[in-house]
C-alpha cells in the first residue's frame, strides 16, 4: 500500500487530479490517497456542484489561507501543509502546474524528506519575469518523479541535466479530461440551448490572469475589443469574480456599463444582449460545451489554450508569452498582447477563417493511467 498527499488549490489542479484519483481508486486497496485543498481566496466555481461533475470526494483537509502577498501566503501555505505531511507520513507528495500552492507542497515535502511528484514537468516558457516559470524551475529541481507532457519538455529537462531516470513521458492529464468530461457536458450540459446558440455560432472569451484584470488599460481594451468583435458574431464571456467587483466599482465608465448586459442564471435566454453576452461563472461541464462549440476561443488562461486544441477550436491568446510554445508553432493558438482595441478585434476576426495543423501534441488521452502505473511499479519494486 502507497500512501499519497495530493496538494491542490485552484480550479485546473482540481481537474487534473480527479482524473489521477480515478486510477488510483481503480487501483483495488493498492493507493491511499489524501487531498489537501489549498483556500486561498473564495472560488464560487469549486463548490459542491464542482465536486460532484468531477466525481470527487471533497478533500480530507481543507486549508483557508486566505489573501496576502505572494510572500505571506506562501508561508502560510508551508507551515500548514508540513502540519499535515508530518501528521500524515506519506510514501510520495503529488502537485501539479506551476502555482505557488504547488510550490509550497514541493518544499513542505523536500524538507521533510518526502519524495515529490510533478506533473506537467519541464514546461518552459524562458521569461523568468513569469511567477509560475520561477516555480515550474524551482519545483522541477525537488522533484522526484518528473512527469511530462510532450517531448519538448523532455528535451528542456535533459538539457537542463536533470537525471533521465526521473523524466517520464506520460501526455497531458488535461487531454484526458477534455475527452472525458467533453462527453460528460455533451450528455448532461443545457448551456447551448439556454443561451439559444448552435455550434460555431459565437466566440467565447475567458479572461481571468490578474495581469489583465487588474490593469484598468489592458481590461479597458480587452473588453472594447470583444464589443468590437460583437458586432459581427455574438461573443460569450463568463465573468471572473475580478473583473465583475472591478466593473461594479466604475459604474459610469465604459467598463461598467458592461455590468448593466450581465446575464444571470436562470434568464439567459430571454433578458441577455444578445451580441454580447455576459454570464455569471459558469459550472465546469457547462464551459466544456461552451468550448467545444465556439467559433474561436479568447483567453489568457494557459489551460484553456490547451483544451481548444483538444476539441480543434481556434484560439487566440491575449498575453505576451505562453508556456504552450507548439501550440503556436502549429498554428491552433495565436500570442496577441492586448494593446489596443483595433488590434485584439482585428486578430479574432481573421483567427476565425485560420485552422492550425493536424497534430497529437499531447499524447493519446491515457497520461493519468500511465502516471499511476510508474508510481505503482516503483512503489512495488521498493517493496
């Protein structure tokens, strides 16, 4: 029996670890595994219905840290999760991503001589001026087990000579949800139908890295260039927490005024612009469909570049780098720094007409299978 501390703290963790607990629980007795929920700030899209359209058990350990400086939390986050790694003795301490709730997990179990697995090791993005690229390097270096998602990260982790021993090639965790929960939403998601949309016909737009949210000038363009956008194909934009409290508190600005198209569950389809629509955070199956069937998808998020991809959608990125480089490479993903309103409609209206090249960037959809079977064979060999 192998005893794991899984250390999650945001809506993508989640995801990809329901998927890795799912072949622990197939594992018959085999894997203990203890979910540890990193609170750092209230999330309305992790709740009850979140665990429930993951098939989760709700975690074990539930840490409120709150808000603070980078600094603070993550001494926070270090002396509770060493309280629960000594309380608990685990064989392995599991993380995933690049946030600081990763890197936390990672030190607290360095220091207790706990050996760590990351998964989505070796991603780089070469801007150290990029938080999550300072945690992707300092994690990788304490990590035990190294788990990646494509040959370039090998290749980034050999040329930074880490041991070949500890660098695993598995695919990515997040393509198995996308095929996954896509059926999921495809079977149980009414989102569609609500909104009075079919396939193709809007662009979905996820905003929600504080470097656009909380920059008045960058949120500003943004916005006006989705409006710009909406008056040739509805655009769909499901509000993060952010940019809603930031909107409500400029009221006679051209952002808020936004506020006043807002789309509240339960009256979508009768009471919303129906150009631009502005919805309340939506549940997790309700954003696979929502993505599955846009025309193109606007977003600064780096997961949500990821799962365009997987269901063949368009996808422009409102930021200066990303982290996914083949994407670009292959041309399903296009980097557009929010500059201007001009420039941010211009892209999203010719992405639209582009279709990137046909490609298995990620593996076969099996990464979270062939994660526990390395952790399950190692742990057997030990023993």
């Amino acid at each position: 029996m192998i005893k794991i501390v899984t250390v999650i703290g945001n809506r993508p963790q989640f995801i990809k670890a329901a998927l890795v607990s799912r072949q622990f629980a197939a594992m018959e007795g085999g894997v203990a595994e203890i979910a540890v929920h990193i609170h750092l700030h209230h999330d309305p899209n992790i709740s009850g219905v979140f665990f429930e359209e993951l098939e989760l058990h709700p975690p074990q350990y539930d840490l409120h840290i709150g808000s603070g400086s980078h600094s603070t939390q993550t001494g926070k986050m270090l002396e509770e999760i060493e309280a629960v790694l000594m309380r608990e003795e685990p064989d392995l301490v599991m993380i995933y991503g690049d946030t600081s709730v990763s890197l936390a997990g990672a030190l607290a179990a360095v220091k207790l001589h706990i050996p760590v697995a990351h998964v989505e090791a070796g991603v780089r993005s070469v801007h150290l001026r990029m938080p999550e690229e300072v945690n992707r390097v300092l994690i990788d270096r304490i990590s035990s087990f190294l788990f990646v998602p494509t040959e370039k990260e090998v290749t980034n982790l050999i040329r930074e000579e880490f041991p070949k021993e500890t660098i695993h090639l598995v695919g990515d965790v997040m393509h198995d949800a996308a095929l996954y929960y896509g059926k999921k939403a495809e079977q149980n998601s009414r989102i569609l139908k609500e909104l009075g949309f079919k396939a193709r016909e809007y662009v979905l737009a996820v905003i929600d890295r504080p470097k656009n949210t909380d920059d008045a000038l960058r949120l500003k363009s943004i916005l006006s260039g989705l409006q710009e956008v909406s008056r040739s194909i509805p655009v769909v934009l499901p509000l993060h927490p952010r940019i809603r409290t930031i909107t409500e508190s400029e009221e006679e600005s051209p952002i808020g005024l936004l506020t006043q198209k807002l789309c509240e569950s339960g009256s979508r389809q009768n009471e919303c612009n129906k150009t631009f629509l502005l919805l309340s955070p939506v549940g997790y199956l309700d954003m696979m469909m929502l993505e599955k069937n846009a025309r193109i998808i606007v977003t600064d998020s780096g997961e949500i570049q990821k799962e365009a991809y997987y269901y063949r959608v368009p996808c422009v990125t409102l930021m200066e780098e990303t982290q996914w480089v083949e994407l670009i490479e292959s041309g399903w993903n296009q980097m557009v720094p929010p500059k201007n309103t001009a420039v941010i409609a211009d892209a999203v209206l010719a992405g639209m007409k582009r279709c990137g090249k046909e490609c298995q960037l990620y593996g076969k959809g099996d990464a979270a299978e062939k994660i526990v079977r390395i952790l399950t064979e190692k742990d057997r060999r030990k023993s």
